[in-house]
C-alpha cells in the first residue's frame, strides 16, 4: 500500500485562529509544535511520536460523541493524570468514564474545545 500515515487533519472553525491557539496552549497540538523527542518545530508541521492510530467509521446512530457533530478527535497522550489536572487548572471541564478503561486498551478522559469539538484524551497502557 502507499499510503504511509496521516498527512494532515483539517476542519471548519468559527476562528480558526483563536481555535489554533487553544490546541497549542492546552494540549501542544498543531503548527509549531513537536511531541518530546520529535526534533525541532517547523511553522507548519506538528512533529508526533509513532504509534498506533485507530481509522475508525462509526455508525451514524453512535452515542459515542454528541450527534451534532461529524467527528471526535482522539489524542494519544502520556500522564493522562497529570495532564487532566492542567486542563481541569485552566478550567476546561473534563469527563471520565470508570467502563471506558481497560487494562487491554488504556484510559481514556474527554473533553471539548471551545466550539464544542469531542477530544478524547487516550493513554494507551504500559507496555
């Protein structure tokens, strides 16, 4: 196959410039940045570890995320924990489900951006 990865990740906004500038302040996610360990930034790309990553349809009925919206962002992360409490600091309310960890999965926690995107937070388990 020659398709290697995900090349971008690209979606509407109300601001797109004050959303850009959330995912960079709260979870170092879009241009400019680069995961630990990555080298250094460019102005357009946000360098990432590798890892899995889940390509998944839901059926349109899913209860999943809200149904008013087309997708959910999932963002595998390390110290779940202590990310949650700068998130909870900064007063960006955050949802965990006891039934959505597992010890064959992870944890998982969710919130939303400020124009009500889903973000599911996932930490995947110990190797």
């Amino acid at each position: 196959m020659p398709v290697l990865g995900v090349g971008g990740i690209f979606f509407r906004a109300q601001d797109p410039d004050a959303l850009g500038a959330w995912y960079r302040e709260h979870l170092g996610v879009g241009a400019g940045q680069a995961a630990e360990g990555t080298g250094p930034a460019d102005e357009w790309s946000w360098l990432v570890q590798g890892g899995p990553l889940v390509f998944a349809p839901f059926e349109t009925g899913t209860d999943y995320w809200a149904a008013d919206k087309q997708f959910m962002l999932n963002l595998r992360v390390r110290d779940l924990a202590g990310l949650l409490d700068q998130l909870k600091a900064s007063g960006i309310e955050v949802i965990t489900k006891p039934e959505w960890d597992t010890p064959e999965t992870g944890r998982f926690a969710r919130i939303h951006d400020p124009e009500g995107n889903p973000i599911e937070l996932w930490e995947p388990p110990a190797e």
